[in-house]
C-alpha cells in the first residue's frame, strides 16, 4: 500500500481564503470561505479538516466533521486491511535419509500452504557422521525445492555448519 503524502489536519485559523467545502449535512459547496466555514465547524461542535492543499487551479478541500472520530474509524479500517495482508510462515523439517513417501506428503503439505500464500521454510539439520555428506544433503535440498518449483520459488538460502535453511514463497504471475 502507498503512503500518502498528505496527512489531513484541522484547521484553526484561517489559512487560505476560499475552500471547496463538504459541510456537517454532507453538503457540497464549490466556493466556500475558511472564515465562514470555520465559524460553522465551531456551531456545531466540530472541526474543519483540510484532505487536500490544492493547486494554484484548485482550493482546497476541506470536510466540516468529528475528527477525532474519523481519525479512530481510519486507523481502525487500516488495521484491518492490514491484518488481512499478513502472511504466515511454516516451516518444514527434513532429515538426509528422510523416506521418498515422507517427502511426498511433506512436499504435499508445502504446496498446500504456498497456495495459501503463505512461505515456507525447509529446514535439514544434520547430525553426528551426516555433517561428512552436506554436499549430499545440500543436493537432496535441492530436489525438494526443485519439487515446489510450479508454486513457489526459493527466496532465500542460509548454510550452518550443521543445517541448511530455504525459504520459498509464492510465485507471482
């Protein structure tokens, strides 16, 4: 989502002469005093807001409205459209000498939370006399991958001494 440049504010004196004004009845006037239109924001208990600064072709646009109320019934929409963009991160274990059956259903698993939208890690660890064969493990990880590759691609690689670490995300056509 892009930010907007202009944040709205409440106007307390007069800053400009003329505005384009929706008013507390929802009312739209073209070419309205600031002075006038402050002076009826104070009548009925509100404020004047500017949304726009305008252009030497435009006044500015200003609402007559509670602005501590649309500013709560902004943030709280905001909110919400963000918590519906979150992603979820899984994360997948494997071993080297993991079975061809268990990779079948992990990699099952993996492409059904990539249509999901959400990423995914693959994580192998190795242990003891395994850490001799990390080329080995490094190539297995690979074909996982490569087992994903029509819903996911591979965002990133981490390597320990020990683990092999991909993230794979959802591909974006």
């Amino acid at each position: 989502m892009k930010k907007n440049s202009f944040e709205p504010f409440v106007i307390k004196r007069v800053m400009f002469e003329r505005t384009r004004l929706i008013d507390h009845d929802n009312k739209f006037h073209d070419n309205f005093s600031t002075l006038s239109a402050l002076n009826l924001a104070h009548a009925n208990n509100l404020e004047l807001v500017c949304f726009s600064k305008g252009d030497r072709d435009e006044s500015p646009f200003c609402k007559i409205i509670n602005y501590g109320k649309w500013k709560y019934e902004n943030d709280k929409k905001r909110k919400k459209e963000q918590g519906a963009i979150k992603k979820e991160t899984k994360e997948l274990r494997f071993t080297p000498v993991i079975d061809d059956n268990d990779v079948r259903h992990k990699i099952k698993q993996a492409i059904d939370f990539l249509d999901k939208g959400d990423e995914v890690i693959f994580s192998m660890r190795l242990k003891g006399r395994q850490k001799h064969y990390f080329n080995d493990a490094e190539a297995r990880m690979d074909d996982l991958v490569a087992m994903c590759k029509e819903h996911g691609s591979e965002v990133g690689r981490k390597k320990t001494s020990n683990t092999i670490t991909v993230r794979v995300s959802k591909t974006h056509k």
